[in-house]
C-alpha cells in the first residue's frame, strides 16, 4: 500500500531527544495550520472502513493521534509534523461515526461505548500490521488510547493521556458529582434525551461550535479553523453514536454483547503500564483538572514519567498548543 522509506536511525531517535528536550522541534505559536505533510488513506477492519491520515516514513515507529468529540483529524495538525521530521510514522484516523470513516455493514449497530472505540484502535492496528505503537489522545481518543494501553500491554510502548485516566466504570452509575459539575455535563444529559438527539441531529454544526468555546474558553479559534473540522460532523452515523457514547455510561442504552467482558474488566481501573505523561489543561471547559497527583491516580501508572496541569489551555490541547504534545511524545519515545 505504500513505498518502503528508511527506518528511523539512531540519528533521527536522538534528534528526536533534542528537540524534547530543547523545544526545538516544534514551534512555541498556538496557532492553526494543516498538515500539509499528510496523505488521506483507508483500510478496513472487522467493523469499519478508516479513514486515516498518515505522515512521514512508512517504515518508522508507529504513532496513533486519537481525536476526541467534537473534533476530527485535524486536531493534530501542528503536532503530526514535527514526528514526522523527527522519523516516525504518524497515524490519525477519523473515529467511527466521524468524516469519511464507515461501518461495513449497514446492519451493525451504530454503538460508541468505551470498549468499543477502545477495539477499534486495536483492530486499526492490526489491519495496520503494527505490533507496537505509541498513542496519544483526548477525549474520545484519550480513552481509547487509555483502554488500548491498558488492555494490550504488549502493543502500546508509550502514552500521552491529555486528561489523564478516563476509563469509566459503565457497570454502577456514578453518583452525583458537585454542582458545578453537574452543570459542566449539560450536553450529557440533553443528548440523554430525545430532544438532545433532536437538537444535535438539526443544529449539529452550531452545537458543537458551542461546545468549542464552552470547553475551551481562552482559545480563539477562526471561522475557517472551525468549519474545516465541522464537515466530519455530516458523516452519516455521526448522530447515532454520539448519542449511544453519552447514553451507554449513564446506562441508559444497551451495549453491545459482545464488549460485556470488556466492560467488566474496564470498570476495575486497570493499570496502564507503558510510559505515560498525562497532561491536564488548566481552563478545560469538560473536566477542570485534579490538584497534584495523588496516590490513587499514581497507582494507576506502571511508568509514570510526568504529569503537567498547562495553563491557558482548556479542553483542546493538540490544537491549542501542538508543541507541548508533539514534545511529550517525543520525550517518551526517546526513554523507549
């Protein structure tokens, strides 16, 4: 599928170092661009046709972007080049139900719980022929790189975990948090309504733009940034798994049998054992991050190399600041 290109050398692993180190692989601006580096491909797995967008050699250490909702590809704009310069190969595909991704079968179910976009990296990977990978993600895509990580041991050699540990217990229902948190997960409880369903499926672009700048209040992002990005959002599934991803953890939709051992094993917090650097936006909309870490979330980390609270950065982080992540990353794969 694709030319054979070098591995990474040494040289390129110790550039890669450097630039950690030093802040030289990456620009210190804020803000957006497109990967112009990117080549758009697909493969299919046993559920779905990816789409993916993949930068620098074919033959170099693998690293999946994982975007999060609402977002899409293009969230890691300004962090995928700099891998790639430094010899990896980068990988960011559209997760199910976002731009041109499909099911394969009209008849699957159109379901978006965590086991099941947690399976969808695995199985990305194998159609892929990676036996290792780093992964990095947010949102949706930190809890899939999260469950990926934590499941499959053996395939993830590094983490970045922007919000850090987000493996959810589907199994009990949560109580109920303060207040305060309870108004930040307004958009969870409307989508756990016929009306929310409704109202994403009518006014799915002005919704999410919303959400942009609830989540994300210090940012401030272009017409174009936006609407770039927005275009996943008419994929035709887009809906449907919105609302199974919101509905399923308050138990309010069925999952699929299938993930039911997954979903068991999930809700005992397994450990994650690959190097990892969790990183938290201090304006973040969604989740405000914890105080330092305490024993509880250390415990969940094999190799916890850093944890780091970024101020000015909210909900966004690859596109609000693309240097601390593509640095983050680089620093992990250099250790590994």
């Amino acid at each position: 599928m694709d030319d054979a290109l070098p591995r990474p050398t040494r040289r390129a692993f110790m550039a890669a170092g450097v630039a950690a180190g030093a802040g030289l692989a990456v620009s210190a601006s804020a803000g957006w661009s497109q990967n112009a580096m990117a080549t758009t491909r697909f493969v299919d797995t046993p559920t779905l046709h990816v789409a993916y967008e993949e930068s620098g050699p074919s033959d170099g250490v693998a690293i999946l972007l994982l975007h999060g909702f609402p977002d899409d590809v293009h969230a890691y704009d300004g962090v995928a080049p700099p891998l790639a310069r430094a010899g990896f190969r980068v990988l960011v595909p559209y997760l199910r139900g976002f731009g041109p991704t499909r099911f394969r079968d009209p008849a699957t179910p159109r379901l978006a719980q965590q086991a099941a976009i947690g399976q969808d990296v695995i199985d990305l990977a194998d159609a892929l022929r990676l036996q290792t990978f780093a992964v990095a993600g947010y949102d949706w895509g930190g809890r899939a790189a999260a469950i990926a990580a934590a499941l499959h041991p053996q395939r993830v050699r590094a983490a970045v975990l922007i919000g850090g540990y987000t493996i959810q217990n589907t199994l009990a229902a949560a109580p109920p948090g303060p207040p305060e948190a309870e108004y930040r997960s307004w958009y969870q409880w409307y989508f756990n309504t016929e009306r929310g369903r409704a109202g994403l499926r009518a006014n799915r672009r002005s919704l999410c733009r919303l959400l942009w700048q609830l989540w994300s209040p210090s940012w401030r992002f272009t017409d174009a940034e936006y609407e770039l990005t927005a275009g996943a959002f008419d994929n035709p599934d887009f809906v449907d798994v919105v609302i199974h991803s919101y509905r399923h953890r308050h138990a309010n939709a069925v999952g699929d049998p299938r993930f039911a051992e997954v979903e068991a094993r999930l809700a005992t917090r397994p450990s994650i054992q690959a190097p990892s650097i969790l990183l938290f936006g201090a304006d973040d909309g969604v989740a405000p991050p914890p105080g330092d870490g305490s024993p509880g979330e250390r415990a969940l980390f094999g190799s916890l190399v850093e944890r780091r609270v970024i101020a000015g950065v909210g909900h966004f982080m690859p596109r609000e600041r693309p240097d601390i992540v593509s640095s983050a990353l680089l620093a992990l794969l250099q250790r590994a």
